[in-house]
C-alpha cells in the first residue's frame, strides 16, 4: 500500500506539473477567488453550513459582529445536506476550499468522528471540555471520538412530534384537541387506525399522511439501536426495530393512507399549500418548514401533538472547525458563543431549532407558537427531547435509511411488494457499502 | 404545395402550420418558465393552472438572490465562459490552421487522435482532474473550471475545416515569396480571414461553457457556484418554492438567451456551416 | 483510414474522418487566388525586408520544420493536461479500491472493479436503461429533425425566424430546461397530466413508472436538440445539387420518391455524422436524469439511472473513486465500440453502392 500511495503522488504531481505548465504554456488566465481577508487586525470568519440553521435570520450574527468589533462573518449555505455533505467531502479531500466553520448533520458525525478526525480541530485544545456540563450528554459524547478528542459543538436537536391539521380533521369527524389525540395514538398502531377513519370521511385529494418514508423515519427516530450495534457492526437486517417501523410503513402504504409524496421533492412542497395530507410526524426543525411552505394562509389550520409511540429524536447538528480553517481560535470562539444556552433558546424562540443544551431547554420550557394554535412547543418537544433514547450512531447512517426509504417508496408509489422492496434495500445498501 | 421539386419549392399551408407548431413547442418551455417565475407556489399547486403570467417576478427574484447567490454566480459565469471562450478561439485557431496549411510530419496522426478525443466522456477525466486540482488547492476557484475547458477537439476541428476552405494555399504562398515568417502570416493573413469562423466558433464555445455542468459541480461548490452550479443547488434543495426555482432559471437563462436574441442568425449560419463543413 | 471508400476526392486530407460529412461546394472561388484579397478582412499583405527574404538561413529553415509543431502546442499541452492524462490516470485508479474521503490509502483490486460490475444488477439496470433512453431520445430526433429540415428546405417567409426559433431550445442549458420539464411532467399540479386529464387520460406517474420517466427524460433530450440537427440536416440537402432533382423530376419521380432517392442518399454523411453524435450524447446522458428529480440514483427503483448517474452516484454519493474509474472506462470503451461499429457500417453501405 505505501508503494501504490507513492505512485499515486508521483502521478499526481506529475499531472499537477503538466498542468501548470499548461498555465504557463497556452492561453493561461489568473482568476481567483474573490475572498480574501482584509488586512489591519480584522477577520472574516467563513461559514459553511446546509438547510437552515437559522443563525443570520436569528440576527446572532450582527449580535456576535457587535460584541467583536473587526469580526465579519461571511455564510454561506447549501439547502440539501447531501449536496453539503458531497462538496464537504470533496473539499476535505482535496484540501482546499473550506470555510473556518463547518457545519454536520448528526447523521454524519460518526462518519467524522471515525473516518476523519485528522482532519478537523480538536476543539479540547481551545478549552472545549469546560462546556461539557452544557450539553446534554448524548449529543457531548457523539462527537467526541475514542480518545477523547472534541470534533463538533451541538447546536440542535430533534425532538419529535405530530404535527396535523385542524380543519381538515374537523371535516372528516375527527377529534381536534392535542391531549385527545394524543392518548388516541399512543401507539402507532392507534395512529393507523385513525388513519383509516379518516380515510373514510376525508376531504378529496386528502391523505392521512405525506409519506410513508417519513413515518418510517420518524418511528426509527424512537430507537437506540438501529443500522448499527455498539460494536459499529452494520445490524439493520436482524434489528426488530427496522423491522417493526418497515410493517407500519408498509401497512400505511397498502392501506392507502399516504399522499404519496416523496419528502423533499417538489411535489411534496406543494402539497403543504394545497392541503394534500392531514398529518406530517414532524421534528421541531420541521416547523419552520410547515411555516415557509404552508404560508400565511395556512396559520391556525396546524396544531402539534405528542408522538405517538413514545418520544424520539430526528436530526440535529453540531459546528465543527476543520483543520484547513484560516481563523480556528476566532472559529472556536464564535461556535462556543454560538451554542451557548442563551444564543439557542433565543434560536429556537426565533426560528424553532431545538436546543441540544440542557440549559436552555429549561429556559424555553413555556413557549408557545401562535402559527400551531398556541401549541405548548416549549413542552411538547422539551419532554420528548428529554425521554428520546440515546441513539447508536454508524457511519453510513444516511446512507442506508436512504436506500431504505427509496424501498418504501416503491411500495407506496409502485405497489411493489414489500418482500421484494425489502430485498431492493438490502441490495442498495450492499451496493453503498461496496 | 404542387408543381416544382428540389430546393425551389414553395412551402403550403400545411408546411407553415408544422412549422409553426414546433416553433410553438419550441417557446412553450420559455414562456411557461416566465409565467411560473411571477406566480407564487400556492398558485403553481393549482389545479387547472393559470397560464397568464402572475405579479411576483420581483419577489421571486429576491428570494432566488438570497437563496442560491445568483449574483455571483452570474458573474462566476461570465468570467469562466469569457476565459473560456477567448482562450478556446486562440488555441483553436492556432491549431486549426497548423492542420490546414502547414506541413509537418505526424500531421494526420495527430489530427485523427484530435479528432479521436472528441469520443471522451467527460465523465472519464472527473476523477483524476479532481485528484490533480485538489493537489493544487484549486477545489472551489475558478480556474480549476477555466483550464479543462479550453480543450476543444471540436474547435480545433472545426477552425481547420473552415481554413482549408477560405484560406487560399496561394496566398500563404505569396506572403512567403515576400519573407514573411510564418507567425507573420498568422496574424496579418489568417487571424483576418479566420475571424467569421472564429466568431462562429467563440459563439458556440461561450454557449456551451455558460451550459457546462457536470465537471463544474464536482469542482466549485455553492460557495463559489457557476449558474449551472446554482440551479442545481436551487432544484435539490430542501426549501423548494417552485416559482422560486423557476425565477433562479429565467435569471440563469436570460444572458444565453440574449447573446442568441442578438446573433441567432449568425449561430444558425455557424451551424450549418459547420455541419457542411465539418 | 477509410480513404477509398467512398468516391474519390470526397475524403478530406487527413483522411480519418469517416464520420462527418463532407460535401464540398464543387465550386471553389478560384477566383480568390487571384485577387489575393481576404475576404473577411482587409489585411494587406506583409511586405517583410526583401534582403532577408533572400537568404533563408540555416536557423530559419530547422524553424520552418519545428514552428508547426508551436501553432499546435497550446492544444496538445492543455490537451495532454486535461485529456490524455485523465484518460490514463482513470485506468490507474479503476485497478484500485479507493475512497473519496481517504484518496491517500489506495488498495490494488486488478480487475476487481470491473469483474464486480458484471455482477452488479445496478450496473445492468443503468446499461440497459441508457440504452432504451438513448433509443426513445435518438430516434423522434433524428426523425422529426428530418421532417423539419425537409419543410425548412421549402422556400418560406420567414425562414431565419423558423430557423433562430428551432435553435431556440440548444442555447438552453441542460440544468434549465430539465428544472422546466420536471415542473411540466409532475405528477400532482403538472400541465402534462392537466392536458392529458382533459382528454380523459389518467393521471401519468412521470417520476415513478419505468416507460413514463424514461419518456419524460427522453423528451427533454428531444427538445433540446431536435432544432439543432434539423439545421444539420437542412445544410447537408442544401448542398445537394439541383440537377439531381431535376434529372429525377424529368424521369417522372414523385416528391416521396425523390425524397427516397435523391434526398436521403444524399444526406447520408450527415445522417451518420448526426447518428454518432447523438450515440456519443446519449451514452454520455447524465445531466438530464440528475436534475430530474434531484436524485442522484435516478428514480426510486434506478428507473432511469444511466451510467453517467450510476458513475456519479459511485464516486460521489457513495465516495467509491475506484468503482466510479471502471464505469467511466467502460463507458468510453462503449462508445468505441459503437462508434466504431457505426463507421464500419456506413462504409460497408457506401462499398455496396459504390459496387452497384
């Protein structure tokens, strides 16, 4: 291996040689890329994050500019997180192109901390393991990796809840209070049946659900153990828990009770104004989504209640420094302020992101949000982020839901059978392993 | 549509309404992304849709500078393609008249491998160019788009195919009983009657760079995107307000469009030129 | 390569061009020559010091015999930099297991890769599946290409309006128009299944049904570049003699007829000139099924994944660089092969008649 890695340099630099002498050679042009830092004591940190974290919107950053006269902070954002983590990647390997502050879906932070921890700071050097007391300890200790070493600060997390619509539940005879409901679906199966009565008397063009794939996702949220074991050996074939959230997706699919909509696409987009599902499982981050996509005209037709089935945790992120940065002290110093209790409770007031520090959990125990009827979000989402499990994190977590997910698709969607959906998944997931 | 054959008849009636239908289904795409553009996602969620354009363009437009940073991508776009173009021309001008009037030993080896390169997938060279530009800290900067693409076997091609033709051998031939050197008579008598073709040529390049697309999603980022780069990221992502999306399309569309509003005859001649040509 | 062939003369020097048409006006300008004015410019000619002109010395004849190789040397150094290299460099790192996130550890697998492929069901799918895209886009095409040039050829009013209007669609970028087109073909609030509802047909699952998504890329692909080959196609039956029409006017030949046999034989360069660069387009098909959904697997079920996507998704949805080589390698030598296959069949047709 180290001759295949010497060759491998050799013809690279060879590559890089002849390139250069192309520059040199033909028609050579000298862009380049138009940030640079300003001399005299002033910096631009670099922001790279996905989705939306919400921090600019939440005015943190001219808050943090204010207290740091010749601080600049310059964001930069990718709404899909595989897209993110795709360039992020290519980035890291090439090392070139990263920004002081690095953005991870909790999903990727066991690919970090086992595949690439050289290639981020140790935030520990800077003092980070004073904060440890901050954060709950499921988030502190996932981005913590073997021997001790501080890859990321939490910044959010993802407690679950249902999220579901008033007017339309009222249409097809449904009871519309949270408390009801909720002890109406305290299981998934009750939540099914619901499903079904709805059905039965619903509006046209409306499903009980927007996908199967979302409560599939939203079920294996509830677990601890899932495509992995503590070992970090690949178990989401022999795992009951996969298994028992596949027959729910696949029952709910069989029976007809989603929309069909695969999450994310633009169809599902559309389908919040129109009205086309009753129901959506949806983690606090979620909101914000039901807001932007729903509108004005949607305000006071949604509520939130308990999940059914227990509580959960869906996504979340933390802040990572990687060792190419520019400015990694000022780097730590802004995500350490910015994932500090206050700056996440007024986070979450603001734009509806979780907090991950025990702190502020606390702190934002009342809130309420007019949008979701008055819902008592401060509650619903602090008790389930209290009781969600600890969950075992793998590699390629993304990954293989996703290959599954694309399977319940194709029963919902195509009316394939589950058995061979199943055997689809497993196939694309052995594909992804390679 | 009776009476004379071959290249002098007259078209009918049926003749124009073919036409003109696919000249319909040829704009339908155009004008229906203007209508989307200047509606709201609400309305575009409506069944039947409205095909009369709506009132929120400029909203439309804001968001899609806030969301995806157009603005840069615009300018990104037209350093990359103006680079691109211009460096293109240059090369393939120089080549293509080598081919044509110059002798010198492996000409026809090395036109048949120029020639022969056009068979490459772009996707074969992603890999290691990306291997190569990571090596010199080029991921995400401009020129790691520009050099890759001003490798044009077509250019190259097409300028020889356009010199043999319209540069007649005889007046090489008298500027070089005169003494001129060779790089003399590449300026003062090819570059001059080189230049329709290498209008047409910079034309088709500019366009197909402004397009390109697969090697610059591998090497920039929304960092630092192209426009293609751009409305990638605006259809792949999670806040999907179409007419949004469809406002970043109509921005990302309209300079091709423009510079085709202008010289579309031209590049229609290019192209049949080419095609006869070439 | 292929000089002999065809009729003499209609090869041109270089010889190894099979492929692209090349029918040349008979009628050169031998006029020019003459004249020695340039057309395009006003340049007049460089009149260099005589006494030089004289004497050519040793140093500028060995230049005359090098300087060539200068005109080309921008080109082949940009090309051995971004071409040649690439080529080599992919075969090198198709032997090798090698991940996207740990480029430096690189573990020799021979032929693995590429034995791993022929098991890979994936694989299959996204061959076969470039293959009936490839079919579904070529040949509307390259058919109503013909069409449209054949009324295009009509003398029109108007014709530079029809022609800039065809071309309309080719100046539009792949990521473009494919946004506009996944928008048309929705499933839900798409205008596609509106029209087609009003006709009493169903609503069409243009995302998740095998035919109807291959379809719905197809088309996106048609539209694209159908304006663009009929262009082609109108260049190559306007340098078709009159005469010929003529002549089979006077033996009483039909237009049909005259279409068949004065038309077609006559753009049978440019037919194959426009067959290959279609097959090389649409063995290359990538950005179209991406940005279709998105979705880098092409479709829930790999419905439309073509082995561009399926390469992309190898190298940069999973991070497997060297599994990603081999696809690309064997995308290359796929269109080799059909490319090669295409020249030996045009040259087997052109031998025939030239035999008749």
């Amino acid at each position: 291996m180290p001759i295949a890695r010497a060759a491998r340099r050799a013809a690279v630099r060879l590559g890089a040689v002849a390139l250069t002498g192309a520059l040199l050679a033909a028609c050579g042009s000298g862009a380049s890329d138009g940030s640079s830092d300003a001399a005299g004591g002033k910096v631009t940190i670099t922001v790279d994050l996905f989705g939306s974290f919400g921090y600019k919107e939440a005015g943190l950053y001219a808050e943090y500019e204010r207290l740091h006269p010749g601080i600049t902070i310059k964001q930069t954002d990718t709404e899909d997180e595989q897209d993110y983590w795709k360039s992020l990647q290519t980035r890291l390997a090439g090392g070139g192109g990263l920004a002081d502050v690095q953005g991870i879906e909790v999903g990727r932070i066991a690919s970090v901390t086992q595949q690439q921890a050289d290639k981020f700071e140790d935030l520990g050097k800077y003092g980070a393991k004073d904060l440890k007391d901050q954060f709950a300890e499921a988030k502190w200790s996932a981005a913590t990796t073997k021997d001790g070493r501080v890859l990321g600060l939490g910044t959010d997390v993802g407690p679950e809840a249902m999220c579901y619509r008033t007017d339309l539940f009222e249409q097809a005879g449904l009871p519309t209070d949270r408390e009801e409901l909720a002890r109406k679906w305290a299981t998934w199966d009750g939540y099914l049946e619901l499903g079904k009565q709805y059905k039965a008397k619903a509006p046209a063009k409306s499903a009980w659900l927007d996908s199967v794939g979302s409560l599939y996702t939203i079920m294996i949220g509830q677990e601890e153990e899932r495509y992995y074991d503590a070992s970090g050996k690949l178990v989401y074939e022999e795992n009951p828990a996969v298994k028992a959230a596949w027959d729910a997706a696949t029952t709910a699919a069989r029976a007809g009770l989603s929309a069909k909509l695969d999450q994310w696409s633009p169809q599902w987009n559309q389908a919040f104004a129109a009205g086309s599902f009753a129901t959506i499982p949806c983690p606090a981050w979620m909101l914000g989504y039901i807001k932007g996509q729903a509108g004005e005209a949607g305000k006071g037709k949604w509520d939130i209640a308990k999940l059914p089935g227990g509580a959960g945790n869906w996504g979340g992120s933390y802040l990572a420094v990687p060792r190419a940065a520019k400015h990694k002290k000022e780097a730590y110093e802004l995500i350490k302020w910015l994932t500090a209790p206050e700056q996440q409770a007024k986070l979450f007031e603001k734009q509806g992101n979780f907090p991950s520090s025990t702190g502020a959990i606390a702190k934002v125990a009342d809130a309420k949000d007019p949008y979701f009827s008055d819902a008592p979000i401060g509650r619903i989402f602090g008790d389930a982020a209290k009781e969600a499990p600890v969950q075992i994190l793998g590699v390629h977590d993304k990954n293989v839901a996703d290959q599954i997910t694309n399977a319940l698709s194709e029963v919902e969607r195509k009316g394939t059978a589950p058995d061979k959906a199943w055997a689809n998944a497993k196939k694309g997931v052995d594909n992804v392993m390679g | 549509m009776t009476t004379r054959a071959g290249r002098t008849l007259h078209g009918g009636k049926v003749a124009y309404a073919i036409l003109i239908l696919a000249v319909l289904v040829s704009a339908f795409p155009f004008y229906w992304t203007i209508v989307a553009a200047s509606r709201s996602n609400a309305d575009l969620a409506q069944v039947p849709p409205s095909l009369l354009p709506g009132p929120n363009l400029i909203r439309n437009i804001e968001a899609v500078m806030e969301e995806a940073d157009i603005g840069t991508a615009l300018v990104n776009s037209l350093i990359v393609s103006g680079s691109i173009t211009v460096g293109t021309v240059l090369c393939c001008t120089l080549a293509g008249f080598a081919f044509a009037k110059l002798r010198f030993r492996g000409r026809g080896a090395l036109l048949a491998v120029t020639v022969g390169t056009m068979m490459i997938p772009p996707q074969l060279g992603v890999i290691p160019l990306f291997m190569v530009i990571a090596e010199l800290s080029w991921v995400n900067q401009l020129q790691s788009v520009i050099l890759p693409g001003l490798v044009s076997a077509f250019g190259v091609f097409f300028m020889r195919q356009f010199l043999v033709q319209a540069l007649p051998d005889e007046l090489i031939e008298a500027a070089r009983v005169d003494g001129a050197s060779t790089a003399r008579i590449f300026w003062s008598i090819v570059v001059p009657i080189a230049r329709p073709g290498m209008a047409v040529l910079g034309l088709l390049t500019f366009m197909a760079a402004w397009n390109d697309f697969f090697w610059p999603i591998v090497a920039l980022s929304s960092q630092n995107p192209t426009v293609q780069v751009a409305l990638r990221q605006l259809g792949g992502g999670y806040v999907h307000d179409q007419s949004v999306i469809m406002a970043g399309t109509l921005l990302g569309t309209l300079p091709v469009l423009l510079v085709f509003g202008l010289l579309g005859r031209q590049i229609v001649g290019g192209i049949m030129q080419g095609a006869v040509k070439g | 390569m292929t000089q002999g062939a065809g009729p003499a003369g209609r090869c041109p020097p270089g010889g190894a061009l099979p492929l692209v048409p090349t029918h040349r006006p008979t009628d050169l300008p031998k006029g020019r020559t003459v004249t020695l004015t340039a057309p395009a410019g006003t340049a007049a000619p460089p009149t260099p010091p005589p006494d030089e002109a004289a004497r050519p010395s040793a140093a500028r004849r060995v230049w005359a015999t090098v300087s060539p190789y200068a005109y080309i040397a921008p080109f082949f150094t940009l090309f051995a930099a971004f071409g040649l290299f690439p080529l080599v460099y992919t075969a090198f790192v198709s032997l090798y297991r090698v991940e996207l996130q740990t480029p430096g550890d690189m573990e020799w697998r021979g032929l693995g890769n590429y034995t791993a492929l022929f098991a890979d069901e994936f694989f299959w799918t996204s061959l076969r599946n470039t293959f009936t895209i490839g079919v579904l886009s070529t040949v509307p095409q390259l058919v109503m290409a013909l069409g449209l040039a054949h009324l295009l050829n009509y003398k029109l009013r108007g014709r530079t309006f029809f022609r800039t209007a065809m071309l309309l669609p080719y100046a539009t970028s792949v990521a473009a128009a494919t946004l506009v087109f996944a928008q048309l073909f929705g499933h839900d609030f798409g205008l596609v299944n509106y029209v087609l509802g009003l006709v009493g047909i169903g609503p069409v699952d243009w995302q998740t049904g095998t035919v109807a998504s291959q379809v719905a890329v197809s088309t996106i692909v048609v539209w694209r570049w159908t304006g663009y080959n009929a262009l082609i196609y109108l260049a190559g039956m306007q340098s078709i003699p009159s005469e010929l029409y003529e002549a089979a006017e006077m033996d009483g030949a039909s237009r049909w007829r005259q279409f068949l046999h004065v038309t077609l034989p006559g753009l049978r360069p440019t037919i194959v000139f426009t067959v290959v660069v279609s097959t090389i387009g649409a063995t290359q098909l990538f950005g179209e099924p991406l940005l279709y959904e998105g979705s880098v697997s092409g479709g829930i079920s790999h419905q439309y994944q073509t082995l561009g996507l399926y390469m992309y998704e190898q190298g940069w949805g999973f991070f497997h660089l060297g599994r990603a080589a081999a696809i690309a390698w064997v995308m290359f030598l796929l269109i080799v092969v059909l490319v090669g296959a295409n020249a030996l069949f045009a040259r087997r047709r052109s031998r025939k008649e030239a035999g008749r």
